[in-house]
C-alpha cells in the first residue's frame, strides 16, 4: 500500500518534494497539502494535477485520517509546532531542515518522539544520501587516506535574496556542512570561530559575506568552511578530507565538456535544485522504503537535528562574540544509538 503524504508548505522545496513523490518516486502519494498561502497550496494540486485534499492548517492536515506521513517543508521557524504536532498523532514525518530553530525547540521533538516509543522523523539532511558524500566517507572509514586530519569546505550560492542575513549564513546554509562533516567523520563537535574575511561589495549593506568557520572536533580535526553566498558564478559545494595518507575530494558535478572558440569549458550549476536532485530522490525513497519494510525511518534522527540545532547556535554566538565558542550537547540518548530502542526519556 502506498504511503500518503501530507505536505505543509508548498513554496521551493515542497513544490520538488511534491513533483518528485507523484512524478518520480515509488510506494507513495501526495493526499493532502496546506500552505499559509492557500492559493499556493490550490495551485500545486492543479499544475501537478493531485489527487489531494487542501487543509486550513497543518492542524488540520494532520489530524486527516487519509494521511500516514507529513512532509514539513514550511519555512524554518513554523517547523517545531508541525512536528510535535505530527509526533502527537502518531504520523510519520519528514522534516526539512532545520528541525527546529532553537536547541531547546529540536530536544523537545527528541524527547517527544522518545516518549512515543518509535522513530517517526527523518530529517531532510540530503548530502547523506550523495553520491560523492557516501563515497568520501566510504574512503574515510576504509582507511584509504589514513587518520583524517583537516577537513577544507565550501558552500557557495551565486547569490541570496534581500531577507537573507547574517546568521542566516549558519541556521539556512552551513547547517548542511554542519550535519555532513561530524557524521563524514564519525567525531562530534568541540568548539567553533567564526571569522570574517573582507567583504564582498556584491552583498548588501547588512550582510556579512564571505564568512569563514572553523570548526574543531573532539578527536582534533581542524574543519574550515568558507561560506560565500554572492559568489556570482555558480552553486558551488566543496568539501576535501585530508588524512596522514592521502586526500580525498567531493567530485565536480558532472556536465558535459566543450570545446569552441580556442577554449575547453564546462557549465557549472547555478541552482541548489539542481546539485543534489538524486540525493533529494534517494533520502525519500529511502524514507518511504524503511517505513514499509520496518516500520520506522532509518535516515538522519530528531538527534542529528539537536545536534545541528546546537551547534549552529554556537556558530551564531561566534559569529557575535568574535571569540572561539564551545560546542555543548547533551548525552546521547540511547534511543537513537544503533539499533536501540526504548522509550525511556534521557535526562
Ligand atoms: P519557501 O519560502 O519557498 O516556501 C515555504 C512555504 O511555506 C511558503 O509557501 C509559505 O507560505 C509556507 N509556510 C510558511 N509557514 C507555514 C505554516 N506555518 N504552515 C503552512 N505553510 C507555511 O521556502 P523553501 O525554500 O521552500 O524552504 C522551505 C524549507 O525547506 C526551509 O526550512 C528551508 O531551509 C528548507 N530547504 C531545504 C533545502 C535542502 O537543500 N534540503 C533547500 C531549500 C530549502
Ligand atoms: C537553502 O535553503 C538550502 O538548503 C540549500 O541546500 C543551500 O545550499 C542554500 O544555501 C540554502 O539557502
């Protein structure tokens, strides 16, 4: 039986997410969809011609008994209440990033889904489920490139609207790096700085852009991540890991090779939509497929969102203070341990 989709927020992502679930993935359907802009909502059900009712709220949407799973893909800070709402109910949930825009916020949804005995949420952190990702990390835990000592990254958009600001930089955009490194490396977060390098005169006057982090983990890996999001030229994700043997190295976005005019060019991708569009695939199929097989998701947890939640409140506090800020989370529960389960509420 297909799992049915309810999807709150039908802007960017969840027109994609709506598209790739009718048009693309396997064992699922959109039933249900609401938008604080209901028209909005109307208008994705005709374009993509859904079988699917449109609710007032996410209230609403998920307390209709025709829905199993609900798709958060509303903006940000609307993301806690949807969840804890979905938890209540007992509904599966697939929850964009951020899981919650406070560290308090994201441990409540822990503890709410560990009261609830079961995993419900997957959390929308795609670079998991990319190819270079699962390859570099394949290198990393195979010992290919020995014990991994630096990590150099980048995360460059061509530009960014007017509403876009400076912590923006870390709660929207390093928040992917934020969750791909620790779990690239398998180490957890010491401390981070932030520290800005001259500013580009393409970002408006009340943003600080590029901006560089760098991160240390417990183990004492040096991670660096240049975040620069009027880069102009393109959608640009790096990311190289270097070890005591070796290098590894996310691979170019693969794009036709031209030759015209005396030069030797490739496009680079200029969208976001673009880069990650066959992880964005994998991480709900895949979401859709556990549910069916064991009954639970197995992608990234409610304790991946703490942990991403924390420690870009860290990242924001270094970026106001100028000074090196430690990164502090709570134990891990052993509900989200490998394999565990239990409903006991850890302290
Ligand atoms: P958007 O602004 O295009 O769309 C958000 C939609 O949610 C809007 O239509 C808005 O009216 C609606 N909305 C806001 N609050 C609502 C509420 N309480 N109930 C129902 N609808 C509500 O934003 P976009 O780019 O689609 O981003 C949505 C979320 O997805 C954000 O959390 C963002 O960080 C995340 N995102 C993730 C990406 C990824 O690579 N994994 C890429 C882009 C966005
Ligand atoms: C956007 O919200 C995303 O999540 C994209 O993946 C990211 O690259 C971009 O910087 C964010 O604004």
């Amino acid at each position: 039986m297909n799992l049915r989709f309810g999807v709150i927020g039908t802007g960017a992502i969840g027109r994609e997410h709506i598209k790739r679930i009718s048009q693309t993935l396997a064992g699922a359907e959109v039933v249900a969809v609401t938008d604080v802009n209901q028209e909005a909502a109307k208008q994705v059900v005709a374009d993509f011609k859904l079988n699917a009712n449109v609710y007032p709220d996410d209230k609403a949407l998920i307390a209709a008994e025709e829905v199993d799973a609900i798709l958060v893909s509303s903006w940000g800070p609307a993301h806690e209440a949807s969840v804890l709402a979905g938890i209540e109910a007992g509904k599966y949930i697939f929850c964009e990033k951020p899981l919650a825009t406070t560290a308090e916020g994201a441990r409540r949804i822990v503890d709410a889904e560990i009261k609830h005995g079961k995993r419900l949420v997957q959390v929308g952190f795609m670079r998991r489920y990319d190819h270079g990702y699962v390859k570099l990390k394949e290198a990393i835990e195979t010992g290919a490139i020995g014990e991994p000592l630096m990590i150099h990254a980048a995360h460059r958009n061509p530009t960014v609207p007017e509403t876009y600001s400076t912590d923006m930089a870390i709660t929207d955009t390093l928040i992917h790096e934020i969750d791909a490194l620790h779990w690239l490396v398998n180490d957890d977060y010491e401390s981070v700085q932030v520290i800005y390098p001259k500013k580009t005169k393409n970002a408006l006057p009340h943003l600080r852009d590029p901006q560089l982090v760098i991160i240390e983990t417990k183990g004492g890996i040096s991670i660096t991540v240049e975040i620069f999001v009027n880069c102009r030229y393109g959608y640009d994700i790096q990311c190289e890991v270097v070890g005591e043997e070796g290098i590894v190295k996310l691979p170019e976005f693969s794009n036709i090779v031209t030759r015209k005019s005396g030069k030797l060019s490739q496009d680079i991708l200029m969208d976001w939509k673009d880069r990650f569009i066959d992880a964005y695939d994998i991480e709900i199929q895949d979401f859709i497929d556990s549910i069916s097989k064991t009954g639970e998701p197995k992608g990234p947890t409610s304790w991946d969102g703490y942990i991403a939640s924390v420690t870009a409140a860290a990242c924001v506090k270094a970026q106001e203070s100028g000074v090196t800020e430690t990164i502090e989370l709570d134990e891990r529960p052993t509900f989200y341990e490998e394999g565990a389960k239990t409903n006991e509420v850890s302290a």
